[in-house]
C-alpha cells in the first residue's frame, strides 16, 4: 500500500511493517497506541522505525491511518475519553448570558 508520511511516498506491507517491528521491545505508552503481533507499540515508535525518519517529522495521525488500512488495531490515547456534550446549546447559553432564560430556568 502507498502512503506518505511526513510528505515522503512509502509503499507499506502488512509483512513489511510486522519484519521491521520483530525484535523491537515496546516503549511505555503514553498516547495512541498500535498492536502488531502480540505487542502494543506506540504510534510514533512504530512510525520511526518503518519510515527511518524522526518522530517529529511525522504526526501520530499520519500513522494511525497507515496502520489502519494495512490491518493493524489502532487504539486511542490512554484516558482520552471524548467530551461531554454540552447540557446547554451555545444559542440557549447566549441567551442566559443576555438575561434570557433558558429550558433548564423554565
């Protein structure tokens, strides 16, 4: 599969990528995280090791994706959750904040 990382093209492979990360031990997770194998490795180790560029020439999303379409399980940062919704629509908030009311108020 062709990809390009940090603005340079690669062709990836499924092979590719779980050769390149035979033998090389993981390091602590702190954000998002992909398995290959029986390993979880995070994004931008996995990055830095198949393309051989720094890992501040690439962001983990450009990684994520790659993974994603050769077939790996991609997982989201540790304790990222997504936001709540807002209990209030900004329209409503607005209108509190002006001395309306709000449905809550009523």
């Amino acid at each position: 599969m062709r990809c390009v990382i940090a603005r340079f093209p690669f062709d990836l492979t499924k092979g590719g990528v779980l050769d390149s990360m035979k033998g090389v031990t993981p390091e602590a997770i702190t954000g998002e995280s992909v398995t290959i194998g029986r390993r979880r490795y995070p994004v931008k180790q996995v990055g830095e090791v198949v393309t051989r560029q720094d890992r501040r020439d690439f962001s983990s999303g450009e990684v994520t994706r790659a993974m994603t379409r050769l077939g790996f399980t991609c997982h989201a940062a540790p304790g990222a959750e997504p936001a709540p919704a807002p209990s209030v629509s900004p329209v409503e908030n607005a209108s509190a904040l002006l001395g309306g009311t709000t449905p809550q108020d009523v």
